[in-house]
C-alpha cells in the first residue's frame, strides 16, 4: 500500500520525498537542530534546517511543546524541561560557568570580597561557582548547594523577571524564614521583587539567609527571563550599594559573552501590571543614595 503525506502537498512514499519515513525520525531530525540549552529557533528556522514541509514541522513541534521536550516563548522554540533534564541542564551550566569564571575572578579580585554564581532551581538557587579566597571560607554557602530563593539575593534578582502568575504557584507555601528579615509572606515578596525592577534588576538582602551577612545580585538574562544571577557578599554593614553598579556591569558582560550582544540587550519583557522603570546612569547615584539611607531594606 501506498502512502499518502497530506504535509506541504507532498505524496507517494516519504523516502522518495526526502523526508524521513517514521514520525521517531523526524522528531529526532528536529531536536537535533537545537544545538544546545541557549538556541532559540523560529518555526521557518527549523523548517529550514531539516527541510520538512512547514505543516509538518509545525505539528511535530507543537506535539514536542506539549510533551515539556520543547518550549515556546516569543523568542522562539528552545529544549523544554524533559531534554534538558537528560544533561542538557549540565551542559548549560558549564557554558555559563566557563563564560562567567574569568569576569567573576576579576569581580572578586577588584571588590576583595566572596562573589556568587547560582541558577534558579524550582524554590531554591544552586551554587554553580564561588570566588574570594581566604573570605570564602566565613561565607556559609558552598558550590553544589542550595538556599531558599526568597531569601537570598541572586535568588530574588531572578524571581523579579518570571511571571507573577508562575511564581504565585511555584511559592505558594514554601517561603520559610530562615531569619527574623526572611520574607515569608507572597505579597510581601511581589513588592520586593517590583522594587527590585524599578531598580534596572538590583537585588540586596541583609541578615535574610544568614544572619550578620548581607548580599547584592543582579540576575545574567536573555531573551527568554534569567539563566543566572551574581551576587557579591559582605557583612550586614558592608558598603554594598557602591559596588552595586560593579555587578550589574559584569552581569551584562557575562550576558553578552555568553549569548551575544544583540540577545544580551533585548531580554524578554516582563508581563507585569505595573511595568518596570530603567534606571539611566544619571540617576542610579541616587537610586543607591536612597540604599545607603536604608531605605530598600
């Protein structure tokens, strides 16, 4: 018997037609042209790169979306949960780790104090990496670990650039106190994180993780929201407000040197009722005036 591909007008027998026989092939010739866990490929792109008729594509796609092997954003398709939970998370981490080691060593050299690279893991952040030497040391955080995101600097700076619909669900009932400061209520955390925005990204948290010590983060973005966050750490008197604008540049740098400039500079903007206001070099003296005062805190 003769099949019949109803896809882009074709007909006949699809080895004939180029196109791979079985339904297995194709999705396997679509998720190989996603090269790693930052590419972001449109519909025409990928019809392109595994010249499928468009249709066809399209419903294998929509199908991997559904599965959580893909997602789509306004970006694009990218590897979904299901992929990138088969090591391709592993693989994405060490591309941020190997394009942020050298920008945080500088980081930690300059400021001489511990600095932090952490990615966002459910309700926790993960420690991907730690610098500052002998100071490390009286920091109580560890590469490989965890802490809450709610508490902690890197983990807030990336939470202000998610939805608050999915926040809502992924934080119902887990913002535990690990301090007297920790926020533990969602509203009182929804207007943290839309200060952090109107701050152009600027997380600080003082005694909210580990009492006596104080952090400052600004979340590494892309198209699609945060892949990462730094955060330089201190004691709870530490001048952090003047170094704030030392992380935000070396967040962005690490932002254009893993993913390029023009992706660094055109991140995904944040669904929010009341949208974020960027902070122009001429007033961020005064937004950090205004830390200094204590007035974020």
């Amino acid at each position: 018997m003769v099949s019949v591909l109803r896809d882009g007008g074709l007909s006949g027998n699809p080895e004939a037609a180029g196109l791979p026989p079985s339904m297995v092939e194709r999705m396997t010739l679509i998720m190989d042209v996603f090269g790693g866990p930052q590419t972001r490929l449109t519909l025409e792109e990928v019809t392109g790169r595994t010249s499928l008729p468009r249709s066809t594509a399209h419903r294998i796609l929509e199908q991997l979306v559904r599965l959580r092997w893909l997602e789509h954003s306004a970006s694009g398709y990218g590897l979904g949960p299901r992929a990138l939970g088969l090591g391709g998370r592993e693989a994405g981490h060490g591309a941020l780790r190997a394009a942020a080691f050298p920008l945080l060593h500088a980081l930690a050299v300059r400021t001489e104090m511990v600095v932090h690279l952490a990615v966002l893991d459910g309700t926790d952040v993960y420690y991907l990496d730690k610098f500052g030497g002998r100071a490390a040391v009286e920091v109580p955080s560890r590469v490989g670990g965890r802490a809450p995101a709610h508490c902690t600097a890197v983990g807030k700076a990336m939470l202000a650039w998610l939805p608050a619909e999915q926040l809502d669900i992924q934080l119902q009932g887990a913002l535990d106190k690990r301090t007297t400061r920790s926020i533990g209520d969602l509203g009182v955390l929804h207007h943290e994180l839309s200060r952090i925005r109107t701050r152009n990204g600027l997380a600080f948290e003082r005694g909210e993780c580990y009492p006596q010590i104080a952090c400052v983060g600004v979340a590494v973005r892309g198209p699609d929201g945060p892949i990462g966050a730094i955060s330089i750490v201190g004691d709870a008197q530490a001048p952090l407000e003047r170094l704030a604008p030392l992380v935000a540049n070396t967040a962005h740098a690490i932002s254009e040197k893993l993913l390029g400039e023009d992706a660094a500079q055109k991140p995904r903007a944040r669904q929010d009722p009341t949208p974020p206001r960027t902070a122009p070099s001429e007033a961020l003296g005064q937004l950090l005036a205004m830390g200094e005062r204590g007035e974020w805190f």
